[in-house]
C-alpha cells in the first residue's frame, strides 16, 4: 500500500519513537489536520511532554502490544530492524511506513516546498527562515528539528503553498522528498558508517539538489558544496557567501557586544543594507545569510528580512539559555558534531564569562571513534570539560570505544557514568560569571535541568 492511501484510511495512527526530532514536527502536524495518534519511545523527553500536552497518548518502552488497534505505523530510520512493534505491525500486516515516506508525502502537498539540508545549521537556517515568513504573513508550514520559540512547535500548518522543512541527509532519506527550491548549507564528513566515503555523500546531495523542480541556492564558500552540486542543471542557482564571486555576500562583519554578528548584505555588487542578529557565533552570519536569501527568492524584500531576523533568538536546543545556578549561566546546544561543537565553544569564549565549561554527551559509538581527536580539540576550547557515558542510540557498540578514550585525550577532563553525578559536580564546582554549555543531539540537556531543580 502506498502511503497517500493509508493516510486517507487510517483511523488510527501509531509513531514508534514519537519524542523524535524528526518524528515530532509530523505529528503535530497530523494532529493537528484531525488524525488521531498515539506514540511510543523510551526516554522522557519535553518534546514527549508537548505531545501529550496536545492530547497525544504516549507510552513509554515499546512493546508488541503498543500497536494494537493501529491502522497504519511510522517509525524513525533509527529504529533497529527488531523493535517489537515494528515486527508486531509486519507480522500483522498494519501498513508501515519509515518516517521520511510521510515526509515525502507532505512535500508533495505544496508547490513552494524549501528542503534546507547541509551537516551543520539545518534547525538554525529553517527556524530563521519560518521566523521570517510568519512574521511578515507569508504563512508556511513547516517542518523543524527544534521548537521554533514563535510557535512552540516543531511543526506548523500554515493556508500558503510554502512549505519550510528541514531535510536530513542520514541514510539518504531526504532522497524521499520532493523538494521546489533546495537550500545546501555545507557538506562536511558525518554519517560516515552509512556513506562511508566524501564522495558518496557529495552524490547524495546532488541527487538532491537535481531533484530540485525550481531553485538551488547552495553555499559558495564551501568547497564540497560546490562539488555536490557540479552537473546540477534546469534549475536557478543561487549562491551565498563571503567571497565575491558569490550572488549573495557578507561583508564587513563585526561584533555587538562580542558575540552577536552584524554584516553588511550585498546582491551582485549591490549594497542591500546591515544586518544585526541576535543569535551568537560567526557561523550565524552565513546561517542568516541563507534564510535571507531565500526568503527572497520566496518574495520577501531585504527590510523585512532584516527586520525579522534581529528579533530572532534562536530555536529549541541551540544556545537556549535555561537559567542560572550559583551565579553561572546554564545554556543548552545540540552541537555534536565536532565542527558544530567548535563554532559554539568559540562563541561562548567570545562572550564576557569568566569560564566557558563544555558538558558534552558523545552521540552513537560510530561517530564518537570516528571522530575522536577531532573531538578531543573541539572541547580543549572550553576551560573545563565534563563527559557523559556515550549515547548509542541505534547502534550496538561494536567499535570498542568508551568515554574514558575521549577524556583520555582531553587534558584535565572528568567524566561520570549518571546525570545526577554530573550535575552534583557541576553545582559544586560552577561559580558566579561561568557559562555552562550542555552539548549533544541526545537528553543532555536533563542535566542542566537538574542543576536548575527544573527535572
């Protein structure tokens, strides 16, 4: 069965993993077209929270049981091939679908849908360019990896023919979308277990970007953007950047108050007008700079994006202050790839703290030996490190690696093996001017709420 007819007959839909970030936002936007849903995952999470909020029934440990009564299943592509329920709905004959099918069939639904892709920025770029939209009435729907704070919600459903969505290269699934305008922010080296070469994850994203019906704006600063999108034709290409050769450029960046960028936009040698963002990190700078432009290209003028993008604070789980223990700043971010987490830390050390300390949980055991000195020197930014166990999420750890490898090449690092342990040691060592960065794409943002007395 196809999945545009199981949707239309569907009484009851079941999400295994539903506190997902890539699950959540469709569910929400299901709910809220009137399809009824229920959900399972193993962690309690404020995204799980939010759902039950909205009405959802959520169980946590998933069980064979779980989806009795369902008529059709969604399940993340994270999911190991034995999760009970997922071989309880097969073994049934419940119609189930992997969760970017239900992307695509979405993306099918609008004639302006924006597919923004790239390693790095995704949730960033999409929330700031929703941001834009909705507040100069353009009404998208969107589809987030963070809450968007304008919403409070992952997912929207908007009366426009936009639609705004974060596509995800992981296990080539944004290949299941059908995007009209493709934004590629950067390509760099992760999902290496699954693409295993550069080359093959530059063809992933030229499959994407030729798949594009309308429009490519693509970063002209990055030299893997650039490869992935050689032999992509049919399409208006449009690159952004600070190099001159690019059609959108920032120029003359500077600083507010140390950390926020401000830069002057220039379209083919055309000065637009300032740019004054209040989110921190140089990285901003060509982050805003691609909402901006296709914000553009979708008919916005440059006042109003301007405009918008000064009130935007940033999205869910990317440098979200949470509040403030013994004097020190608590901050979370979903940095956990090690240029991610090299950009945050240096925008936290731009920041007038006396101490920036990085509390970071490794994500998957592939990841985390693939790339453990870069790693290692991504963390050295901060003054202090504190480690968690790793997160294997997916993965069995059949790579022989554990934390005690990372903190072992980190100097004067510690690491604990509990949340708690963590938080009793981070609130008997912060003291008054720190930064505390919790870092990571998994729950460890729960120990700056233990910290905070808030879980």
């Amino acid at each position: 069965m196809i999945i545009d007819e199981a949707i239309k007959s569907a009484k009851r839909i079941h999400f295994i993993g539903i506190g997902g970030s890539g699950m959540c936002p469709l569910a929400e936007i299901l709910h809220s077209q009137g399809h009824y849903l229920t959900g399972s995952d193993n962690n309690e999470s404020d995204t799980v929270k939010r759902i039950r909020n909205m009405g959802i029934p959520v169980v946590m440990g998933q069980k064979a049981e779980n989806i009795d009564g369902a008529d059709m299943v969604v399940y993340t592509a994270a999911l190991l091939p034995d999760n009970p329920e997922l071989v309880a709905a097969k073994e049934k004959g419940i119609p189930t679908f992997e969760r970017s099918k239900l992307f695509g069939y979405f993306t099918r639904k609008y004639d302006n849908c924006v597919g923004v892709c790239g390693t790095h920025g995704k949730t960033t770029v999409t929330s700031m360019l929703t941001h834009i939209l909705i507040e100069n009435e353009f009404d998208p729907s969107a589809v987030i990896g963070g809450r968007l704070p304008l919403t409070g919600t992952n997912g929207r459903v908007g009366e426009s023919d936009i639609l705004v969505c974060e596509a995800c290269e992981y296990k080539d699934t944004f290949l299941d979308l059908t995007p009209d305008i493709s934004v590629i922010l950067n390509v760099d080296r992760d999902h290496m277990e699954y693409f295993k070469t550069l080359e093959n994850l530059e063809a992933s994203f030229r499959k994407f970007a030729d798949m594009s019906t309308k429009c490519v704006i693509y970063n002209g600063d990055d030299k893997n953007t650039i490869d992935s999108v050689q032999g992509v034709n049919g399409k208006t290409m449009i690159t952004f950047g600070k190099n001159d050769d690019c059609d959108y450029v920032a120029k003359n960046v500077d600083w507010k108050d140390g950390a926020f960028p401000c830069y002057d936009v220039y379209h083919k040698g055309e000065l637009l007008g300032r740019i004054e963002l209040s989110v921190p990190g140089e990285h901003n700078v060509l982050n805003s700079l691609a909402a901006i432009c296709t914000a553009m290209y979708l008919g916005a003028s440059f006042e109003q994006c301007r405009v918008s993008v000064a009130t935007f604070k940033g999205a869910g789980r990317r440098f979200e202050y949470l509040g403030a223990y013994n004097g020190a700043d608590i901050v979370d971010d979903y940095a956990h790839h090690p240029a991610e987490i090299e950009v945050t830390l240096n925008a936290a050390q731009k920041m007038s703290y006396n101490r920036v300390w990085a509390v970071f949980q490794p994500f998957t055991f592939s990841r985390t030996k693939m790339h453990l000195e870069a790693f290692a020197k991504a963390l050295s930014i901060a003054d202090k490190v504190v480690l968690t166990e790793i997160m294997g999420s997916r993965e069995i750890n059949t790579y022989g690696i554990s934390t005690q490898d990372l903190a072992d090449e980190i100097p004067d690092s510690v690491w604990f093996d509990t949340f708690p342990k963590v938080a009793d040691y981070l609130k008997e060592n912060i003291c008054e001017g720190d930064l505390v960065l919790t870092l990571g794409c998994g729950d460890v943002y729960k120990i700056a709420k233990l910290v905070l007395g808030k879980e």
